[in-house]
C-alpha cells in the first residue's frame, strides 16, 4: 500500500506525522520525502545516508554552425523557452520543461539537449525503512520532475510519502498513484479552509472519498472541521492535542514515539479500507 500524507497548508506537523506513522510499523517499508524544497523527514528518521545521486534535466543547447534562425524551435516550444531574434537564440531554462520537441523537430538538427543539474536524491536505511529524500537546487523553479524521479526510487510494496504542502503541481505529482491519503490539517479556521481546498483538489484527480482521512493536530475540541469533514463524507482518523511536549518532540527532531499504538492502529484502519475492495 502506497500512502501519501498531504495538508493543504504549512505548519500543520505533516512531516511529524508522517516519520511517526514509519516508525510505529513492525515491517518493511519505503520513505520517500518529496517535499523536495524543504525536505526535513531526515531529521527525525535519521537515517545512515549511503548514496548521493545527482538528478540532471535536459534542456536545448544551440550548434550555430548548423542553425539557419528558421525559428521552427519558437514555434513548437509550447512553453516559451526558446526566442529567436534575428541571428541569435535565446534559451530560458528556467522554462524548459525537457519535452524534447525542439530537438527533434529542427529542420537542420542544429539542437542537441545538455543534462542540467536540477537537485540530489539521497538513499539510506534506518533498521526496516528504506529511505529517499530529494532536494531541488537553490534557484531550480520546478520541483515536479525531480520529485517524479524520486517515486521512481520506490522498491517495496509498503510506501510512505511526505508531500509537499499545498495543493500545487508537486503536490499532485507527489499523490498521484496513492492508494490513500492521509490529510493532516490543524485546528484553525486556517487549517480548514486549506483542507477543504486539498479535498477538492484530490477530487479533481478522481481520488476516491473513502481512500482519503484527516488527522487533525493541535486539536483544541473546535467542531467546524469534524462537521465539515462529516459533510464531506470523509473520516477524521485522529486527534493529537495541541501539547506543549509534542512541540516538545517536534522542536527536537523527535517522533511521537508516545502515540505508537495510536499509529498503528491508524495504519490498520487505513489497511481495512484497501482491503473492501
């Protein structure tokens, strides 16, 4: 089973939740942190890092001995990536997003693409979880291809992913393919209009509304995301108060070890969900 935990805000102790889910199982899994802007799982996983892998995107480079400045290149670029002014070619990597038509559609084969680093993905191991992190390099303004090369990582049956927050482009790379969804959200008007916008969003994608589930931390006993989510037919699996010592563990690098049973429960309730179909 593939889980993917999402919020559809910052802040709301995702990553927290998802480290502790790992930790409270007694079997084999892979941890794929795809939050790849800020990845953070490492630090309470802490895993012992064996590999580093360098992750290069293609984009076009120009042979000017070749190109005639027919502008075919502009024409096909779908992302506006290439301009030709007059007798020069003016490449925006930044927007390029390695499609390859430009290459191959030049009339005189004047393209050829470059690999381009983009980020690192790091391989390691704690005990039964085998562990992948990405992380995009400082200025890379898309973070989905890098974070599709990190699933592509995934070996084992049982999968875990952090998601990045939000409900953006990486966000839906990141799910996409998930047998469930685990929602973490908080207990503010914040944390419910976010949540709702992720909802709809995962709907949008045809995410079925019984392989979806909120856990709702820093819980303070407000009602309106319990009723929204009763609405919406989706199951609030958990409550975590707002607690000073779970900030405690948090500002600490340190799972919530003290609600194991509570994680396992979680994951088999998640399991009894697969297992209806």
């Amino acid at each position: 089973m593939m889980i993917a935990v999402a919020s559809g805000k910052g802040g709301t102790g995702k990553t927290l939740i998802a480290t502790s889910l790992a930790l409270a199982l007694d079997e084999e899994l892979t941890f794929l942190d795809c939050d790849v802007e800020e990845p953070n799982s490492g630090i309470f996983l802490k895993p012992e890092i064996e590999e580093e892998e360098k992750v290069y995107k293609l984009v076009p480079s120009v042979d000017y001995e070749k190109c005639n400045f027919c502008a075919k290149c502009e024409e096909v670029c779908a992302y506006n990536a290439i301009v030709v002014v007059k007798e020069k070619v003016m490449i925006f990597p930044e927007l390029c997003h390695s499609c390859g038509a430009c290459s191959a559609l030049c009339p005189t084969n004047a393209i050829r693409e470059e690999g381009q680093e983009m980020g690192i993905i790091r391989r390691g191991r704690r005990e039964r979880i085998e562990f992948y992190e990405g992380e995009l390099k400082v200025g890379e303004p898309m973070a989905t291809p890098l974070i599709r090369r990190v699933k592509n990582k995934k070996r084992l049956t049982n999968t875990i992913i952090d998601c990045p927050p939000g409900t953006s482009c990486p966000v839906m790379e990141s799910v996409r393919g998930s047998d469930y969804i685990l929602l973490v959200t908080e207990d503010t008007p914040f944390g419910l209009n976010d949540l709702e916008m992720a909802l709809g969003t995962f709907r949008e994608m045809g995410m079925q509304t019984r392989r979806m589930g909120v856990i709702i931390n820093k819980s303070i006993g407000r009602r309106e995301i319990e009723e929204s989510c009763k609405a919406e037919g989706i199951e609030v699996l958990m409550h975590l108060p707002l607690d000073r010592e779970i900030a405690r563990s948090y500002s600490e690098g340190r799972p919530l070890f003290q609600y194991k049973e509570e994680f396992k429960n979680l994951y088999r309730r998640i399991n009894e969900t697969d297992s209806c179909d």
